[in-house]
C-alpha cells in the first residue's frame, strides 16, 4: 500500500521545488554542507513565524551562561511571559542533526510556546558536532541547563518537581538522553516531550517505500551520527545517554510525549521507544500523524496538521 502526502504539506513542497534549482544531496559524511543547507532551512522556517521579540510582545528573554560537564560555558536563554506565575519550566533543545541549529534561529518557536501556555522556557545554545563537540557533549550540555534551572528554582519561582525537558528531531533526541541521566543521577523530571526524535543511531538503511517524501535522509542521518559519535559509531560503545534507542532498561524515565510523522525516518525508532515506556508502565502520549514528514509543523505552520498538532503540545505544555 502507497503512503499519501499531506495534501497541504505537498503544495508548500511543490511551492519550494517551483522556486529553486535542483541541487544534489551532500555527500554523505560531508557535514559542513549538511550544516549551511540546515542553517539555510532553519532560517527560511523561522521567517514562517512572527519574528521575535515584536511579534512575541509578552515574552521576555535573558541570557546567561552555564558550564557543562566538562567546563564549557553554554549560553542559555531564559523566556518568560510577562506577569505570569511560572511554577512549571520547560528545558528546550532544538533541532539540526547533531551538527546545525541556534537558540537564534529557534527564538520564535520557543517564544510561542511561552506565549501560548505561559509556561517559561529555557533554550539551550549545546555544541555542535563534530568540530565543537562530540560524543557525550551536547548531551552533558542540555543537562547541564537542567541542573542551572533546578539550581535558580527559587530565584526564577519554578518548582522543581514541575520541569520538563523537550526537544525537536536531534534535540528530541538530547532531551531523551537528559532523561536518562536525570534518572541515573537522582534529579527530578517531570515530563519528556520528545518531536519527531533522533533516538538511534543504527538507523541507517533506506526504506524504499519511505525515500520518495524523507526530507532528513539516511545518509544524512550517517553524517549527523557519525559527527558526533566519531570512532565510536557503528560499535558498541555508543553511551545510551547520546543514543537514547540503546538504554538497557526504560525503567523510572519520566513519562513521555511522543510525536512522530508517518513519512520520517524516525517513525519506526519514535514508536518503538515509545512501545518500550508503555511496556515497563510508564505514562505515554503517542502521535503518529498520517501523512507527515520531518519538522512537518515548522515547514506548514498554518496547515490543519500543524495546528493540531501544536493544540497537543501546549495543552500537556499547560499541564506540567
């Protein structure tokens, strides 16, 4: 049986065909091309949002600094509906394969969530692979925002009991991996809230049912992987914590929010992480969405598929 398109995800893609030239994929490990085409991609997703901070006018935002397991200094930014009463945060890890993406290029997206729940956020700026920072790094980064936000709790009038870590696609999968250590160092967590998430990197062979309508691919997926993991990939010394897919048991993770699109490669990774926390009695929200491909909601919007779909997310946001 043939898979369907998103009628309107098609138009905008039909759209963006009509409008550029054609131009062959990167070469499979050549992650600097992978990055400005992803940078590029961010950019022209982020201009589909009312920019920040003027189309965000009750959103504040500060920006500070924390260290990272390994003493890095990682910029977070904290964002804030005005005259709310927080009690709940959200740590946030955007999206980029391991290798691409900002807090810049994400300000819009975690400005509307803070807008539309009033829920604060903090977006975590972790390093990039593979040139500044491999393996366990943007992991430790991202946990390492977790630990600032549980550490100013009472400054920021957040209870610590009552905080999430989310992410997209590749910080889906940081947010996995923070809450995984989460669990193994005894630090509360609320939720997971993980979208369309790069969990496992032994998904690597193409799916030829799927390779008409993948907009992040497999070789794609190789370049991403093997830039953060380096000698490691492809053995089995990848930490569960980076490739949250090979955790040994799922016991005691924090319940999760599972979103995945039907056409993406991470479908059948998504649901099956998803199918282990239910199968060890652990609350779980899955959303596969018929007809959807990678960052689907950042590429339509407006569409009837996006909305529903950020209708769920700032409803469990709402619930913390």
């Amino acid at each position: 049986m043939a898979f369907t398109l998103d009628p309107e995800l098609a138009a905008v893609l039909q759209a963006l065909a009509e409008q550029s030239d054609p131009t062959p994929p990167p070469e499979r490990d050549d992650w600097r091309t992978l990055r400005a085409r992803g940078t590029a991609s961010m950019r022209w997703m982020a201009s589909l949002l009312p920019a920040y901070p003027f189309g965000y006018p009750l959103v504040k935002a500060s920006s500070h600094k924390v260290r990272s397991a390994d003493g890095a200094e990682i910029l977070v930014r904290w964002y804030e509906k005005a005259e709310s009463a927080p009690g709940s945060a959200v740590v946030y890890a955007h999206g980029g394969g391991m290798i691409a993406g900002s807090i810049d290029l994400y300000d819009s997206v975690v400005a509307g969530y803070v807008q539309a729940t009033g829920v604060p956020f903090v977006s975590v700026d972790y390093r990039l692979a593979p040139d500044a920072a491999t393996g366990t790094g943007p992991v430790e980064d991202v946990f390492a925002a977790l630990a600032w936000l549980g550490d100013q709790a009472p400054e920021l009038r957040v209870d610590p009991r009552r905080i999430a870590v989310m992410g997209d696609s590749a910080g889906g999968g940081l947010a996995a991996g923070v809450a995984i250590l989460a669990r193994d160092r005894g630090v509360p967590l609320a939720r997971q809230a993980l979208l369309y998430p790069m969990l496992d990197d032994r998904t690597l062979a193409p799916d030829p049912r799927l390779t008409p309508y993948v907009a992040w691919t497999w070789d794609d997926n190789w370049t991403g992987w093997h830039a953060l993991l380096g000698a490691a990939f492809g053995t089995d010394d990848v930490p569960p914590q980076v490739a949250p897919a090979r955790v040994a048991t799922v016991e005691g993770l924090a319940p999760a929010y599972v979103e995945v699109g039907e056409l993406d490669i991470f479908r059948a990774e998504a649901v099956t992480y998803a199918q282990r926390l239910a199968d060890a009695d652990i609350p779980i929200e899955l959303h596969l969405h018929s007809g959807a491909i990678h960052e689907y909601d950042r590429l339509a919007p407006a569409s009837r598929l996006a909305r529903r779909a950020m209708e769920d997310r700032r409803r469990v946001i709402s619930s913390l």
